[in-house]
C-alpha cells in the first residue's frame, strides 16, 4: 500500500521545524546563560528573551497548533534580537544576521520572505554604517544580498519542483483535471463543511454510455479526444467553486460546493442534454448516466461515493442517459430517476426543509 504523500512531506516538515528551534532554543539560550556570567546583562536579557519565543514556538510545534503567524513572528522577533546586538556589539556579530535571512525563506511565504528580508539588511547596513570602513560595508553589503539571493533561489526552485510533483500527483495527465487522488481530500472536506453546519454539498458521477465500443470502433486515440472534448465541457459547465475530477476510465466526478440534491441533478439533466446534443458521432449522439448524492453528516467519503456510484448503477440499469438520484442516508437509500414533474417538485421543497 501507498503511504500518503501529504501526510509524510507534512511529517517531515513538522520534524524540521522541530530540529531547527530546538537546536535555535539551546544555542541561543546557551549564550544568554554564557553572557549572565560574562556580566553582559544587555545582550543576555536579549538572546534569553528570543529563546524563551522560540521554546513557545517549539511548543506550538509540538501541540499541532504552529500556524502562519507564528512561523513570520518567530523571523521577526530573531530579527529585531540580531538587530539589536548589533547595535550593542557594532559588526564583531555580523555573523549572527546569516541565519534569520535564510530561515525566512524556510519558514514563511516566498512572496513575504523576500522583501522581509530586503528590509532586514538594510536596518542592518543602516546600524553598522557609523563604525565601519567603505571596504568593510561593501563586504557586509555583498555576503548578506548574497545570501539572500542563494536564499530565494533555491526557496523558488523547491516551490517549483513541489507544485510539479503536486501536478503530477494530482492531475490527470490526458484532460487536466483533478483525478482521483485528490478527490478523497475534497469529500472530506466537504464533509467537515457540513458537519460544522458550513455547508452542504452534492456529488455527481457521470459515465460516458457504451465508452468501450467507441474505442474498439474508431480506436483509442479518438476515445481520447472524446474524453478530452467532454471534461472540457464539464469545466465549461460547472461554477469556479465547482471541482471536476477524472475519476478513471470514463467516469467523470463533480463535487458542486453548497448545493442541494436536487440543485445538483438539476446540472446533472443539463450536462445529461447538452453532452447529447454536442458529442456526436457520426450522426449518433453519445450519451452519459448521472448519479447523484447529497452529503450526510454520518457520511464517510466512502458511503458518499457509493451512493452516488449506487445511483449511476441505477441509470446505466435504465437503459442510459438518465441522471438518478440517491434519496436517504446509507441505511435506508432509495434511487429514483430526475424528472422535473409536479411530484418532483414537491420532493424538492420537502429536501430543501430538511
């Protein structure tokens, strides 16, 4: 089996933020202690204060609670520690400016992280002007622009090749949809929406109707370009906030945010028509089933999608081209196909008051 990618690159990560703060929180922590025998009580009350930060930050990590704002307070605050002992010690601790430019670029956004950063040096150049000479500035001036351009540089290339295996990971090479990797992510949290009484949401499986005999009589190239030519009518179709995945084969999933059952085989019927009309074959129209199903709270993405695979079992059953929909939660389902009568209309205003 598999391990889920999302979840080891996040265990690695936690790990790393754990190595680098305890390994922060000791040394910095150890000069504070070093500089109280020393005497130097300006410098000490600085670097105890950031280490102090840092073993809050470290606590965060280990609570799962480390969000955003703490990773771009932990930057700045080592930023204004090493601003400060700059100020106090002149360029003897130049040295101590390297780490918080690189670890900006570790810890927060690209985009934040460079003009971060660029601010940084220059309240460092402006500290240190007073006492150095023009060789020493310029020599100061290049290390840290250096280190902060080796620093977006690879920031930049690692977030490329990230997005990369994200791509690959999670798109469906032939149409560009999302495929079925990513689906399992947007169920639940489509089901966690709704159980904090966020939002409730619909799915539809379609499947394109007789798919193997189109391949075995005009070939797979031309099954290719029909899939292609159909998920492009899908992301035509649907809202942005709308998810369209290639679930496999020819089957086609649409997650549709904040909408009912009915709402969703309402789009479903339309995609039912407007796939019959404008994917045709030598004169023949190519069909597609519809199944559709509304979360529940009990819901696992599992039961979710089986219902609505239950529901498209119903259609394809029913001689195609129909859009069915999956009523009641796992242990009582009832499958009925969507027609827009005077009956379905009363169903619809019942489901709408649950």
């Amino acid at each position: 089996m598999m391990p889920n990618i999302k979840i080891l690159d996040r265990d690695i990560e936690t790990s790393l933020y754990i190595f680098s703060l305890a390994i922060s929180f000791i040394s910095i922590g150890g000069f504070g202690i070093y500089r109280i025998i020393k005497g130097d009580l300006t410098l000490a009350s600085i670097d105890l204060s950031v280490s102090i930060f840092l073993a809050y930050t470290l606590k965060q990590v280990l609570c799962n609670t480390f969000t955003n704002r703490h990773k771009f307070l932990i930057i700045v605050i080592c930023m204004i520690g090493v601003a400060a002992v700059l100020y106090n010690k002149g360029s003897s601790e130049i040295y101590w400016a390297y780490p918080p430019i690189t670890a900006a670029f570790f810890f927060i956004d690209l985009r934040k992280a460079l003009p971060l950063n660029i601010v940084f040096i220059a309240i460092v150049l402006a500290i240190l002007i007073p006492e150095i000479t023009l060789p020493q500035f310029f020599s100061i001036s290049v290390t840290l622009i250096l280190i902060c351009a080796f620093g977006y540089t690879f920031s930049a290339r690692t977030e490329l090749h990230g997005n990369e295996c994200i791509k690959l990971a999670e798109i469906d090479p032939l149409t560009g949809l999302n495929n079925r990797r990513s689906l399992t992510d947007r169920l639940k949290k489509e089901i966690s929406y709704y159980q904090n009484n966020i939002q409730r949401s619909s799915l539809l499986i379609l499947d394109i109707d007789h798919f193997k005999k189109i391949n075995d009589t005009y070939g797979h190239n031309f099954g290719d370009r029909i899939l292609v030519k159909f998920a492009k009518t899908l992301k035509k179709t649907v809202r942005e906030t709308d998810k369209v995945y290639r679930y496999g084969g020819e089957e086609f999933i649409i997650v549709t945010c904040n909408t009912r059952l009915f709402n969703a085989a309402r789009l479903g019927e339309y995609i039912r028509q407007l796939t019959e009309q404008t994917l045709i074959v030598e004169n023949k129209p190519i069909t597609v089933s519809i199944g559709v199903a509304e979360v529940r709270k009990d819901d696992t993405h599992e039961t979710w999608l089986h219902r609505a695979d239950h529901a498209l079992y119903r259609a394809k059953g029913a001689n195609r081209n129909q859009v069915y929909l999956a009523h009641g939660d796992k242990n009582s389902c009832t499958y009925k196909p969507y027609v827009r009568t005077i009956k379905n209309k009363q169903l619809e205003r019942e489901a709408m008051l649950q």
